[in-house]
C-alpha cells in the first residue's frame, strides 16, 4: 500500500494534460493579423479627427483619444454633451439622443452652414451641423 501511494504523485504528473505549445495554425496566425491591422487602420482613421475642431457660434466638438475609444464633446449647441466615439469605415460613430450619427470628414461647403463655406478642412455630424479646423 505504501509503494502504491508514492508512486501516486508519479502518476498524477504523468496523467496531466501536457501545455499547448504549438503554434498557430495558417487561418489563426492570419485571422490575429487581420485583427491587427483592422486596429491599424482604425487607429489611423480616428488620428484624422481627434483634436477640437470649431463651428459657428461658439459651438464646437472635440474629440480626444481613450486607451479603448474616443471621447467626442460637443458645446454650445443645441444638443451638447459627452458622447463615446468609436471608428465606423471612415467615419467616427456617436450615439446622441438614442439616434446614431457619424461624424464624416467633408468641405466647409458641404457642411451646410454658410459661416464655414470657404472652409476646407471640416467635419460634419448632420446637415446643417458642421466644425472645422482653422
């Protein structure tokens, strides 16, 4: 009896699962590099909006890089507040008053608001409702 208990610690070792340590398969290996450059390329699109960008009448929005998504402020309008952003194709995507809105890079022009027309560097959230940068 007292060899069949030393020997218990032996088998209990032996009868383990071993670790995996194989390396990813073809599919994985490619599906871990198509997530990271759709993260690149996520990243590379909110770089194009993040920073404060102004509208008419003192309203403004902002938008500011978080470790996850973007925090979007938008002022003196007549909806402001602090909305999360997050990267929609090549577009930054809020949800305001239960309503999804993007964010889309645009002309002063195509803002539709007369103040920003000969504007080039602009973003619109709606027509009507535009920012740009000066």
């Amino acid at each position: 009896m007292r060899f069949a208990l030393c020997l218990l610690p032996f088998v209990l070792v032996a009868c383990s699962p071993k670790p995996d340590t194989s390396t990813p398969t073809e599919g994985e290996a490619s599906a871990s590099s198509a997530a990271s450059t759709s993260a690149s390329k996520a990243a590379d699109v909110a770089a194009g909006y993040v920073g404060r960008w102004t509208g008419p009448e003192g309203t403004s929005l902002e938008v500011v890089a978080r470790q996850h998504d973007y925090e979007v402020t938008l002022s003196g309008t007549s909806t402001p507040g602090v909305f999360t952003g997050t990267v929609n194709g090549n577009a930054m995507q809020i949800e305001r008053n239960g309503e999804t809105q993007l964010i889309r890079h645009t002309t002063g022009a195509k803002t539709g608001v007369k103040y920003l027309a000969d504007k080039l560097d602009c973003v619109s959230v709606s027509n009507g409702e535009g920012y740009c940068r000066d």
